[in-house]
C-alpha cells in the first residue's frame, strides 16, 4: 500500500496523526505531513486506512498495491 497525502486539502483536523503517527505528524502551523514516502508496512496498514477514512477533507489517499 502507499499513500498519499495532498497538503493543499489538508485544514489541519489532525486525526491522521492521532490514528497513525507513524505516518503522519504536522508542522509548525499544524498542516499535516507525511513521513512515509514509498509503500507503508504491511502491519502498519490498517492504521493508514483509519487515518484515510477518518480524514474530514479527504486529502489522504490509499493505492493498494500488489
């Protein structure tokens, strides 16, 4: 799985990094950012479909790769 996160939807609710903070953390102005770049560990999936479908804005976006 990889994700995506687009910045300029992001309105700072911060629940991607309550529900994945080993995917997400926010910057200075409370924008979240996205640490992972490339695929998301397998065990840390179900925490980025949480922080995807818990995401007021939509701006999280999921590619399940094989």
């Amino acid at each position: 799985m990889r994700v995506h996160l687009d910045a300029g939807r992001c309105q700072g609710h911060n629940r991607c990094r309550t529900l994945a903070p080993e995917l997400f953390d926010v910057d200075e102005v409370g924008q979240a950012v996205q640490l992972v770049d490339g695929d998301v560990l397998a065990h840390l999936n179900h925490r980025a479909r949480l922080a995807a479908s818990n995401c007021p804005e939509y701006a999280i976006k999921l590619l399940e790769i094989d």
